[in-house]
C-alpha cells in the first residue's frame, strides 16, 4: 500500500466516522466513546485536524470495534460511501430558519467575546461532531435541542442566551455570563433598578 493510499483510507475513515457520529449516535461523540469504553478526548482526536499533535489515525482494529458496536457490517469504515454516492444522496438542501440564524450568530458572538478561538474546541468541549457544529455555525442544518444545550454548557452560558435575538425590543441586551458572577446583593440592586424604571414609566401608576 502506498503514501496515497493510506492517506485515502485514512480520510475515508475520518469522513465514515463523523457520519457514523451523526447517525448513530445523534451527533455526541461521548455516546460513540461510551460504546467503544474509551475516553471521549480518543474520539475527538481520531477527528481532529492531522497537523495537530494530538491527531491520531483510526487504526484497523478501531475501525472494526466501531463497526462491531455501531451492528454496521464489516470493513464499512474503509469504503468511501460519499463518493459511491451511498449516502447523504438524497439528503435535500437544508433552508437557513430564522431561529438558526439567531443561533449561530449568538454562538460566533459568544466565541469571540469568550475567548474560544477555534471550532474545534468547541467540538471537543461539548461533546460534538466537529461536522455538527460546523452545520449550525454554517446554517447548514437544524440543531437538536441537546446540541444547542452542549454548545452552551461548553461556553458556560445558559441554553436560553443562544437563542435571543439582539434586536429583540422585548429583550434587556446585557453580558449575562458577567451578570451572573456579581455578588447577589448587586443582582437585587440590578432587578431592584430595573423595576423603578419601569414603574417610573408605566402610564397606568402615574395615574
């Protein structure tokens, strides 16, 4: 077998894997880990980028106990199933919502303001396929309610922060994150301020 060939099985490998991910095991990499016994981070480095250190190739013995426990038939891990057309044929294209595009502008806000420099970080720290936090970045796919939970438990924000519209009139636009590490009598004065405001300003007390 020659330089190409291996790194063909090698990328055939990856590309079966983050579908096997998505398919079987609803895009959670700790499911597929959880099957196999390994840890986790072993599954995220079989998909991380091959010029990072901690890559590591899908050996042949892996690539069989992810058929074995995934009940797929043998050797499916080394056959290119996109380019024989096998799957994702007739997968129609997907139409960017309202909602999802909410969500990735919300994630990409959150990444920049946070410090989180890459997806795959993200990918790691939530438990994700790379491949599934590209498509909701991307609008190329609906996000589950559980991804959308992972991706903000892996910022440390609230589920419910990813999905506000910044334009929302209806909305207090504010750094939750930083509100919620003030100490509470802070948070009282906030809400307490907050209520006087519009207390002040409601035609119905001024009567």
């Amino acid at each position: 077998m020659n330089t190409d060939d291996i790194r063909s099985i090698a990328e055939t490998r990856k590309n079966n894997l983050i579908y096997i991910i998505e398919h079987h095991y609803k895009g959670k990499q700790k499911r597929l880990a959880d099957a196999l016994g390994v840890a986790p981070s072993m599954i995220s480095r079989y998909l991380s980028p091959k010029d990072l250190k901690s890559h590591r190739e899908l050996t042949d013995p892996m690539s069989r106990k992810i058929e074995y426990v995934t009940k797929i038939s043998k050797y499916w891990m080394d056959v290119d199933h996109l380019k024989e057309g096998h799957i994702g044929s007739e997968k129609e294209e997907y139409i960017p919502t309202e909602i999802s595009k909410i969500l990735s502008d919300n994630i990409t806000t959150f990444m920049l303001n946070d410090g989180i420099k890459s997806r795959v970080k993200l990918s790691v720290d939530s438990g994700l396929a790379q491949s599934t936090v590209n498509h909701i970045i991307n609008c190329e796919a609906s996000a589950a309610a559980e991804s959308i939970d992972a991706i903000a438990k892996a910022m440390g924000r609230q589920t419910y922060e990813l999905l506000i519209p910044k334009n929302d009139k209806n909305a207090i636009n504010y750094d939750r994150k930083a509100y919620s590490k003030l100490p509470l009598s802070e948070q009282i004065s906030i809400q307490n301020f907050i209520e006087f405001i519009i207390y002040k300003n409601n035609p119905i007390t001024k009567k």
